[in-house]
C-alpha cells in the first residue's frame, strides 16, 4: 500500500515543479510592450465579418 501513495506524491510533485518551472515570463526589463499581448487590435470587434459587409 506503501508503493502506490508514494508513487502519487512523487508524481504529483513532479507536477508541480514542471509547472513552476516552466512558464513565458521574461524577467527583461527592455520587454515592455505598449499594448498588452490580449487586446484587441483596430480592426477586430466581436462581430463576424460578413455581418459588418455592405453597412
């Protein structure tokens, strides 16, 4: 019963050291943009595009 409990927590700490270890933050202080990466540029809206056609 030992083996399987610890096989759990070993994977499930392995888990979590994959997840916090990896990740898309840079820690340059030179990569600051002006528009955050989620907005929305001009030209999008939530509309689709054929509904906009002919107005």
């Amino acid at each position: 019963m030992r083996r399987p409990l610890q096989l759990l927590l070993m994977a499930i700490l392995l888990g979590w050291i994959c997840g916090m270890t990896s990740g898309c933050k840079s820690t340059d202080a030179e990569n600051v943009s002006t528009r955050p990466w989620n907005s929305t540029e001009g030209w999008q809206s939530g509309f689709p595009s054929t509904l906009n056609e002919g107005r």
